[in-house]
C-alpha cells in the first residue's frame, strides 16, 4: 500500500460514494487508476477476513 492507497481510502472514508472519476481528478491520476487501485484494497481486505 503507497501514499495513493492511503488517500483514496481517506477519500472514501470521509465519503464513500466519492465517483472515481472525482478521486482521480483530486489525486492526478487516471479513472482507471483509481478502479484498479480500489478492486485491488477490496480484494486483499476480503482475503485478511477469510
């Protein structure tokens, strides 16, 4: 987890129906970043809870 991760994830703590495109506007990175950067937090954060 890098600097980005940890910013989307305040991002969507303090609202998390934030749209990517928005997170990715705030951040300087692509949309697609963001999706990918998400599915991949949710997919480990599954796999700690298993």
């Amino acid at each position: 987890m890098d600097e980005i991760d940890k910013k989307i994830i305040e991002i969507l703590k303090e609202d998390s129906r934030t749209p990517f495109l928005k997170i990715a506007e705030m951040l300087g990175i692509s949309e697609g970043a963001v999706r990918n950067r998400v599915k991949r937090l949710m997919e480990k954060f599954q796999n700690l809870k298993t």
